[in-house]
C-alpha cells in the first residue's frame, strides 16, 4: 500500500479538539503522524487552502439491497458516499427481505467489502420483517457485524414489545434507532397544517413525531438502554429531547438537511421530490432544529438518503414513494443551514459528521490520531458549484437540491489509507 502525505492543509480533528496547519503522513493504511517535516511518500497531495478532517461518517442511509437493485446497491451507494466525503455509511435494514437475520447483516458486509469502497456497515431490524411484533435475533446479527437496531421506515409501535427490544438491547450495550411516528395518526403525505389543509392533502401531524418519542423515554427512564432518535423534524420533538437529556437518559439524536432547510411551503408545487418522511415541517420547526443543533440538544447530521425510481417519483404526490437521495451534496447543504448563517463553528460541524457519530455506534473511527485507520476526507471551503444530480453517482435521482448554488465541496476521499474518490 503506497504511502500518502498530506501536505499545507488545515488539520481537524474533534476528537482532540486540534485544529492547527500542519502535514498528515498515511503509512500501511494508518495514520502515521500529523506534524512539520513528516518527510517524503509515495503520493503527496497538496491541501492548501483546504481542510484535512477525519472521514465523514453518515449513521442512516438507505441501500435498497436486497429487493430493490435498481434503485441502489450498496456498490451504487458507497461510490455516492466517498464522492460525497464519506468514508463510513450505516444502511438501513427496510430492505426486501428485512435486515432481520445474522444471513442478511453477512450479505451487506460481504457487499461492501466487493465493492471496496466506503465502509458500510449494517444496521438489523428491531423486529423479525420489521412488523414490530416479535424481536428479531438481535444477539446473532451483533455478532455477524450489525452495529445498531432499527426498523426504520415504521416506528415499533407495540409498547411491549418496543420495551422488550430496550431491555434486550441494554444488556448488549447496543444502540437502538427509532423512526418516531405513531402509526395512529400516520398515513399522511405532507406535514399537517395550514399548507396540507389549502392543498387539500392528507397531512402527518407533528405529534406523531412526539408521541412515540415521549413514549420511549418514559420506557427507557427504568432501563437506561442507549436510544436514538432518527430525523427528528419538530419543535415539539426537540424540546423533548431536551428534557431527556437533562434528566440524565442516554438519547441522541440526528437531523437530516431537509429539515434544516426546507419547509412544507416547498410542497404547493407538488413536487414529489418535497415529499419525505418526516415530512418536511413548519419554519418554527426549522428554527427549532437549528436551535438544538446550537445548543447541542441534537448530536449529529444524518442524510436519511432515500433513492427512488423516477417513475415511482412521477407518481400524484399523495401516491408517490417518502424519500430523496442527497449524500453526495449533504455537506455543502450543513454548511448552507449552519456555518454560513453563523450558528456553529467548522470543528462543531466536524463533530457532528466524525467523532459523535463514530461514538454513537461505537466504532474506532472519527479521528485522525496517530495509529488509528487512516479514514480522511479533504475539504475545499471556498469550492463553489452547482448542485447537478444528473452527475451523482446514484442509481437514482430524486434531490429537491437540485440546481443549489453551494460553496464547498469534498474533493478527495481516502478509505483505509487508499484513495477512493478525487474531485476530477
């Protein structure tokens, strides 16, 4: 394996909380040292001008294999990922079969590791088909490699047996990742309010969303199991992890772009490419999200990056499929909602996508000390460009971001200590 040095960069790493200008030398796939006159290497990359961070990281990513190939595959995915920046991606398990066996967390290891790109790493259903009436085996599939539990797609809406899966999961020290959305009030196409009742369209009330998170934590309070909210997307929801928090529970929580950025006004074009799951909410609800971003009530950045079809797209809105892909352009859209406005630093940004993510799921990685893999994404700040998905790496191409003017961009994702993506 060549050995790289990264030469003139702007180094990052939250893990120590080290920002400084300095070299980054990578040798037999680990990082070497990161220091002045590192000496010579078989690839030099110049990064002046640029950010040297540890690799991003995204914990909820949908794959579509098994079942749905020509939307994605986890090849398909893990090329938008190292284009994007990312080195280590968390798929999601509402698959066709489920992600509900130790077979099925081998299948997307061993996908992964043909591929030979991003690290993808598996996430198993809480439920056997993800049908929230009976635990899947969640003891066998940890130890073939899945690293969370989720039904993602659909909340657990059985009480019971959602408290089984927090007491089964604690004693495993797993996290468990809950879609949040009580299916009573469900069935929706848009969020419920003033915009949903003018266009005529069913809507997803905001309590949904807070339903089921109230519930959890109420669950959760007597067995202390590591609880993590999805895409959270409302006031209401953020306010209650807050409380959690203080109350000492052991809940994270993530929010996508969209929710950062979008509101529901976006879908009185009926532009299906508006429509997600949670959908997207109120300008308070933006403001909010922001707000726990700020303030640390909500941990990380998670793209929820759903492919679809064009023709499942072209469909009426309240027909067509929740979801939109956006990997490849996820870290220019944070620094859109977050740096440029002011409300968090590029080492908070840094955070959120390495080392808080890496801790979430507890793997090695988010960091750029010496000895540890060598995971590294190299960041132009001042890249400007327009987003195009006609030129994502997806099988798919269902972005509402289309079109967006940004102004940074990754440009060289390196896995393992080998390059897997340059800009050009």
């Amino acid at each position: 394996m060549p050995s790289i040095l990264i030469k003139n960069g702007t180094i990052f790493d939250p893990s120590r909380v080290f920002e400084l200008r300095a070299d980054l030398l990578i040798r037999d796939g680990r990082i070497a040292a990161v220091g002045a006159n590192l000496g010579s290497a078989d690839v030099v990359i110049d990064a002046a001008g640029k950010y040297v961070t540890p690799g991003l990281i995204d914990i909820h990513v949908h794959f579509r294999e098994p079942g749905d190939e020509e939307e994605e595959t986890v090849a398909s995915g893990a090329a938008t990922a190292v284009a994007g920046g990312f080195t280590t991606v968390c798929c999601m398990p509402n698959t066709k079969p489920a992600l509900d066996n130790e077979g099925q967390i081998e299948f997307i290891i061993r996908q992964a590791q043909r591929a030979n790109l991003a690290n993808v790493l598996p996430i198993g259903a809480i439920t056997k088909g993800r049908e929230g009436k009976e635990l899947a085996e969640i003891g066998s599939m940890l130890q073939r490699g899945a690293i969370a539990f989720s039904d993602d797609g659909v909340g657990v809406a059985d009480a019971s047996v959602m408290r089984k899966a927090l007491q089964y999961c604690k004693m495993f020290d797993t996290v468990i990742m809950q879609h949040c959305e009580e299916p009573t009030l469900s069935g929706g196409a848009m969020h419920a309010g003033v915009v949903s009742t003018g266009l005529g369209v069913p809507g997803i009330p905001a309590e949904a969303e807070q339903l089921m998170i109230a519930r959890d934590v109420l669950l959760d309070r007597t067995i202390g199991c590591r609880y993590h909210v999805q895409h959270i997307s409302t006031a209401g929801s953020v306010e209650l992890v807050r409380r959690a928090k203080q109350d000492g529970l052991p809940l994270t929580a993530e929010v996508a772009p969209h929710h950062l950025l979008l509101t529901d006004e976006r879908c009185r074009t009926f532009d299906t490419n508006y429509k997600m799951n949670p959908p997207l909410r109120t300008a308070a609800d933006v403001k909010a999200c922001i707000a726990g971003v700020k303030d640390g009530t909500i941990d990380i950045l998670a793209t929820d990056h759903a492919p679809h079809l064009a023709e499942e797209k072209e469909l009426e809105f309240v027909y067509a499929p929740f979801g939109i892909i956006s990997l490849e352009c996820a870290l220019p859209l944070y620094v859109k909602a977050l740096i440029d406005p002011g409300h968090i630093t590029w080492m908070q940004l840094i955070s959120m996508m390495t080392a808080k993510p890496a801790d979430i799921i507890k793997i090695d990685k988010g960091t750029l000390q010496e000895g540890k893999i060598a995971d590294v994404t190299i960041i132009d700040p001042n890249h400007k460009w327009t987003i195009d998905c006609a030129e994502f790496q997806s099988k798919s191409r269902n972005c509402p971001f289309t079109g967006w003017e940004v102004g940074c961009r990754a440009v060289t994702t390196i896995v393992g200590g080998e390059v897997k993506w340059r800009l050009g």
